[in-house]
C-alpha cells in the first residue's frame, strides 16, 4: 500500500476529486492520507469524502464547474438567466464536493427564506397535530418548511414566540389555537411589519386576517339532530371552556336543533368542562347528582365523552341501553372505546393544507383580500346512539 501525504486541504480534495473522475480505487484516512486499495471503490471515497468536506464554500464550488461565484448563486437561488448545461455543471459540482448553502444568507439575499412559522396551543391535542401535520404537508409540496412554536395556552408566550419567528426571517405565520375575541393585538401588530397571518380555530372579528376553520355550529347541530332523530328529547351537553369560539358555535348548534324540534332549552341540562377525560367524568357525574332527566349526552369533544362513559359505567349505567353519547372530533381512540363512540368528524388534515395554501398565496400576493373559509364536519355513527327507551 502507498501513502501519500497531503499538507493542503484544497489541494487534497481537488486531487481526491480528480482522482474519483478518473475512477481511482482510494480510500482517505482520518489522518488526512490517500491511501490506495484494490479493494474499495468509488462510491465509498465519495461518502468519505462528503463527510470530510464540512465546510466547502461557494468560491470551491465555481472553481470546481470552473464558473464565477454568481453563477452559483444563480444557480443556488434557482435564477432563470442561467443556461441548462452551466446549471447542471453547478448542481454537479455542489453534488461531488457536499456543499451545503448558507440559508440565512440565501434568505437575506433573496429575501425568501422559504420559511414559514405556525404557533400552536398544544402539539399533544389531537386536533392541532392533525392541523400541523396538513399544513406540512402542504408547505413541503411547495417547497417551504416550517418553524413550531406551543403555547399552551398560555397568551404571555405568544408575542415571544412572533418576535423569535420574525427574527428568523418567517415569511408568514399560522396560528392554529383556540381562541377569544380579546387577544389577537400581538397578530395584528405582526401584520402591520408586512408579514401574513392566516388562522384556524377561531375568528378574530374586525381583523383583517385570512381564516379557515370548521362550520361547528353545523357539527353541532349535526350531533343533537341525531340524538333527536332517535327519540331523544331530554338532551343533555357537556361544553368546552365558554370563552371559546369553537365551544359558543356548537354550543349554538345544539340550541338550534333543540328549537327546530321544539324543545326548550334547559339550562340545568349543560355544564362545562375543560376538554379533558376527567372533566367529561366530573360533568356527568355533576349531572346525575343533580337529579335531571336526560336520555343522552352531547359532548363537544371524544375525550370527555369517554370520561361521561366511564362515570355512567361506575353509576351503573350503561351505554347506548341507558344514555346515547355523541362526541365531536373522532379521536383515533373514539373508534376503540369500550363503546365506539358516536361523534362529529372534523377534518383537520384539509385545515392545515387549505391555511398553509392561503398563507402562501399571501405571500406570493401581498394585495390579495382577506377571506373567511368554514368546512362542513360529517356524522360518524358508530354504537354509542341507541332509540330512546327512559331518562335518568
């Protein structure tokens, strides 16, 4: 075996370089030598020799394609006025050396980072991981990427985490969380500085944003339409947090499937949670206590319905013999519950693209014009509804 010794990096990847063209059989060394084997190939000396080349820069790339440095940024920056056989000579160059542009500097140049920022209330919630996961679907079809930022509710992180995505050069953001009428100044703030903001989960009502969210009333009306459908008339509703938009708009739903049957609202029958399994069972457990009949249950979400079940099981009722149920969301474990739950599908997935698609085209087309857009949600009738037989 023959060593030979390189002092200059450049010179010694030029040379393993010119070497790989003329299909040498060489391996480098960690100590920097070219050694040569008959028994290892190509294809290894240019995986080691990408790893070794960490920090090729744009002067290496056009000595290598034998171009000057701003045909590689052309290139780079996917300009027009370069010629197919210089661009492929470029792309081949950046390919053999593992060179990696800058992409701060790509964006600050070019102002296009190809960068977009989505805040959001939890990434564990079924319905914004479905959002988030359309919505990068739909940014990597379009050659973006996204930045992640979760709040967790809570309002105090928002402006920070705004602040750390514009000074990352975003181009636009998403803001998927449920939320009120009264904390939207930080969004507005941020539109004003040239950057687009599309939201889902609520409305934010004299703003100039872009919104696409579910038709939840509908979803609503859809569930007690259904219980009504089946004999029920004393329907009872376990809520959100009142202060949600999604929460008023079901909730409305509910009042208006009531009324077209002409059946009267009783407040008595409704009471708050806070989306979670253990307030479904607080709720329903408040609500036997209370001593109203009802002969099914409206939840407005799968988690505290399968919570409702759980007290109703302890209580010695059962489900759908005793109480109907239906939920809203078809959480993958709505399907699998001890009853399969009966619930109002929404179809987050087609949020996140639809949002991320119009965030785009905002920024694509600055002037464009703010709409609202609102996706029907569908019945998933499992066995959680049976016809009415009683109340309790």
């Amino acid at each position: 075996m023959h060593t030979l010794r390189m002092q200059n990096p450049v010179v010694h990847q030029k040379m393993v370089l010119e070497i790989c063209k003329n299909r040498a059989k060489l391996i480098v060394s960690a100590n920097g030598s070219v050694h040569e084997s008959a028994n290892d190939n190509v294809h290894k000396t240019g995986l080691l020799l990408h790893k070794m080349n960490k920090h090729i820069t744009i002067n290496q790339v056009a000595d290598e394609a034998g171009v000057s440095i701003q045909t590689v940024s052309r290139v780079i920056n996917d300009r027009y006025d370069v010629s197919a056989e210089t661009r492929q000579r470029v792309q081949e160059a950046i390919t053999r050396l593992g060179y990696q542009p800058n992409a701060i500097a790509r964006g600050l140049a070019s102002r296009r980072s190809r960068t977009l920022g989505i805040v959001a209330y939890d990434f564990t919630d079924f319905f914004f991981t479905q959002v988030v996961t359309g919505a990068e679907q739909e940014a990597r079809a379009q050659n973006y990427f996204f930045m992640l930022g979760s709040t967790n509710c809570g309002q105090g992180d928002e402006p920070k985490y705004l602040r750390l995505l514009t000074e990352r050069h975003v181009e636009g953001v998403l803001f998927a969380r449920a939320g009120s009428h009264n904390d939207n100044q930080h969004l507005q703030n941020l539109q004003k500085t040239g950057v687009p903001v599309v939201t889902t989960g609520y409305y934010l009502p004299d703003a100039s944003f872009t919104v696409i969210d579910i038709n939840n009333t509908q979803g609503g009306s859809k569930a007690v339409d259904f219980l009504i459908q089946n004999g029920h008339r004393q329907i009872a509703m376990i809520t959100g947090p009142e202060q949600i938009k999604s929460v008023y708009d079901r909730s409305n739903g509910y009042r208006q499937a009531l009324e077209r049957a002409g059946i009267l609202y009783d407040p008595d029958l409704v009471v708050e949670g806070n989306w979670l399994h253990r307030s479904g069972y607080q709720a329903m457990n408040d609500l036997l206590a209370a001593g109203k009949k009802f002969s099914a249950v409206f939840t407005q979400n799968d988690r505290m319905a399968i919570g409702a079940i759980s007290a109703l099981s302890q209580a010695g009722l059962h489900v759908p013999e005793d109480i109907s149920i239906v939920g809203y969301d078809d959480v993958p474990e709505a399907e699998f519950a001890s009853t399969p739950l009966t619930t109002v599908r929404q179809p987050m997935e087609e949020v996140g693209q639809i949002a991320t698609r119009l965030l785009i085209n905002h920024i694509n087309n600055p002037d464009a014009a703010p709409t609202q857009i609102l996706l029907d949600t569908e019945l998933i009738i499992r066995s959680s509804v049976a016809p009415r037989k009683g109340s309790f």
